[in-house]
C-alpha cells in the first residue's frame, strides 16, 4: 500500500468504528470517540499476538483510592520502583508491530 492508500483505509477504519469523523480546531481529522489507530493497533495485537515485535516489561495499575487527583487513571511505571517498593512487571508495553500483519488483519475485518 502506498501512504495514500493507508491514509484512506485508516480513515475507513475509523468511520466504520467510530462514525465520521470531524475537523478539529487544527484541521486535522480525528475521531469524536478517541484514539482510533491506539484502538485498532489492541485489537489486533489481541487477535494475534505474534505481530507485536519488540516490547518492554512495565508495571501498570489503575489508581483506585477515591480521593486521589488520579482515580481511574491509568499509571504506567518503567522505572519498576517507587518509594524503595519492587514493582511487578505485568504488562508488556508494545513498542513495534509487524505493520503488515496489522493491515492484513483490519482489512480482513473490514473489507466485504
């Protein structure tokens, strides 16, 4: 595929995912609903897992205690301590992907 033909199967995507998509204040198109491409790269990474190629081990939880500035957020640790406490790493936080495999597996899914 050439970038041209990237660009208009991601923009696909994201209609058939999400609904059209709309002009932001930048005039780039983006989806209403998010992270169009961060959502399919999951996906696809869940279906098959052999198409991610190189990772890295880090420690995530999701900040729970009600009264902090962070309740439901996210939080990533590289670093793997924080106040002298070992962290387990539990998450392997995907850095490449076979970018073939992952076009081969959206338009498998998308295109009649």
């Amino acid at each position: 595929m050439c970038a041209g033909q990237v660009s208009r199967f991601l923009s696909l995507i994201g209609e058939k995912v999400y609904g059209s998509s709309k002009s932001s204040d930048d005039g780039s198109k983006r989806s209403s609903a998010g992270a169009v491409i961060c959502d399919a790269v999951a996906v696809c990474c869940a279906i098959d897992r052999s198409m991610v190629t190189a990772y890295e081990m880090c420690n995530v939880e999701v900040e729970v205690e009600k009264d902090s500035l962070a309740f439901g957020a996210t939080v990533c640790d590289f670093g793997h301590h924080y106040e002298g406490v070992e962290r387990l790493r539990n998450v392997k936080w995907v850095q490449e992907i076979d970018v073939q495999r992952y076009s081969d597996i959206l338009e498998k899914a998308l295109v009649p």
